[in-house]
C-alpha cells in the first residue's frame, strides 16, 4: 500500500513539472484556477435562463396614459403578465432553474404537430400532460393542433384545462360534444374506473360564447376567465358552475369602469355559491357597494383580490 501510494505522488509531481515546463515554452501566464468548472453553467444557455425579455417596466414616456385595454393587450403578450395572471389557480412555474421534467416536455412540444399528437401523447400520462400544458400555457401556448390532442380522450389533463387565445379557441360546442360522448359509453361500463372529471378551466385571451358558458360542467370548482375578448353573462355563472371554490375575473376590460363592472357584477346571486372562497378582480374597478353585496349573509367573507 505505501508503494502504491510513493509512485502514486510521483506520477502526481511528473505531470504537475511537465505542465510547467509547457506553460513555460509557450511563455503562458494561465494558471489553472481550483473553481474552474465548479461554479460555470453545465446546461446550454437557452436551458438555463427563461426565453423571454426582462419584465422590467421601461420608464413612462411623457404625455397622457394609454387606456388600459391598450397596454393590457400588449402586457398580455408577455410570460411574465400569463404568469402573474394565472398565479391565484395554479402553482408558479419554474423560471430560472427549470426542472428535468420541464426540460424534456419543452422538447417534445418543440415536435411537429402531427408527429407530436401521434407518437408522443399517448403516452404521455394525465399529471405530464397537466404540467406541459401549464408550462406551454406560460412561455409559449400551444395552437389547437397540439393542445386538443393533450386533453383526449377524457375532455382534459388530470381534471384541468387551459385554453389560451389567440393561438388556440374553445369551440362553442365542446362540452355538449364531449356530455354527449360519455353518455353514448356502455351503460354498464363500471363508473369507478372512469377518470375524475373536470375542476379547473382556465379561458385566456380568447372568447366565450353563451352557449357555452350554459353548458360548463358543473364539476367546475375552479374557473378563471381572464382578459376575455368579449363580454359575457355573469349571472348564468351561479346555476352552471354551483360548485365554485375559486372565481378569477381578472383583466376583463369591460369591467374597467365601475359602471360597467356593477352593471355586469350586480345581476350575479352571489349568494348561490356557498363555498367560494376566493374572487380576483384584478385591474377590474369594483365600487365598495358591490364588494359589501359579495359578502352579505356570509359566515366566512370571500378574499377579494384586486392587485
């Protein structure tokens, strides 16, 4: 054993001289640092840091503010607005060291369409394709031609979708179609074994029509209708969605204004949900008239958010 180690420190001073003598030759003033390696980057830069500019805010120009459907259009377009606005139903995604996960299903969306829908979602399990669809949902939403591939066949990923527009549209007779499909099933097909049905819908940036806001599941205990493109009838909300745990109305420009917003917010029984628990209402101007008609008749107030 001391040989071993003798000729081990000898074989050590031998390359330690003949590093020298080379430095020496080519008259280098390098010198080999104990950190080199230890604190550089292993992952490729695109990898490391998010794909997306700084969300620093550039300074106000001068003269009047836009309005705020304007810079809400633009802001819209940024990962940090989808993130923030998504921030009261989902859990935040990672941003400066993303995940193994993160990083193998951000390739796999990168496929093209076809090849993507036929050779890599199926075998894709439920929670994967929940979290692909909130990471794509932030840095880079999925088109129809990917995202619909990743909610069959039960209709949604692991009891959530998220639909974000422009790039993908919800069809006005989506859950008809897919209430019509699970009835048409084998009657006696066991129950148990079936998926858990849906309990988060995330609508941003897109439209919704009438239609299809009566026919929501009433399984929704978690909706999120944010900066929708057209105004909609909040008072149907009560009797489709009875269930409703957390409401998220946040950037709607056509409840800007405190008229606009009182007008849409007062038809709204808001005492019909019995569990809601939390309502956003960011960048929404709501009087305190109507924050007092939320609450009344409560045991436990709903928490309000408005920034």
């Amino acid at each position: 054993m001391a040989h071993s180690g003798g000729v081990n420190d000898r074989l050590h001073a031998l390359r330690g001289e003949h590093f020298r003598r080379a430095q020496n030759v080519r008259r280098s003033l390098t010198h080999v640092s104990a950190n080199i390696g230890r604190t550089v980057p292993t992952l490729p830069i695109d990898l490391t840091l998010p794909d997306y500019p700084s969300a620093k805010a550039p300074a106000s120009a001068p003269g009047p503010q836009p309005p705020k459907s304007w810079t809400l259009t633009k802001s819209s377009e940024s990962p940090h607005w989808r993130q923030r606005a998504l921030s009261l139903l989902l859990p935040p995604v990672p941003t400066r060291v993303p995940t193994l996960a993160g990083l193998c299903l951000r390739s796999l969306a990168a496929l093209p369409a076809q090849e993507f829908a036929v050779d890599i979602v199926p075998w894709l399990a439920p929670h994967l394709r929940r979290d692909l669809v909130r990471h794509a949902a932030v840095y880079a939403p999925l088109g129809g031609a990917k995202l619909w591939p990743l909610y069959e066949p039960d209709g949604h990923a692991d009891t959530e979708m998220i639909v974000v527009g422009p790039y993908a549209g919800l069809r006005d007779d989506y859950f008809i179609r897919e209430s019509t499909n699970k009835a048409g099933e084998d009657w006696d097909a066991d129950v148990d074994q079936g998926a858990e049905p849906l309990s988060t819908l995330v609508l941003m940036c897109t439209r919704l029509a009438t239609s299809t806001l009566l026919s929501l599941p009433p399984t929704i205990t978690r909706l999120a209708l944010l900066n929708l493109t057209t105004p909609i009838p909040l008072h149907r909300l009560p009797s489709t969605c009875p269930l409703l745990v957390v409401l998220d109305l946040s950037y709607n420009v056509w409840l800007c204004t405190v008229d606009e917003s009182d007008r849409a917010l007062d038809r709204v029984e808001w005492s019909r949900w019995s569990c809601l628990g939390v309502l956003g209402l960011r960048e929404c101007a709501v009087s305190s008239m109507m924050l007092g008609r939320v609450n009344r008749g409560r045991w436990d107030d709903v928490e309000v958010v408005l920034q």
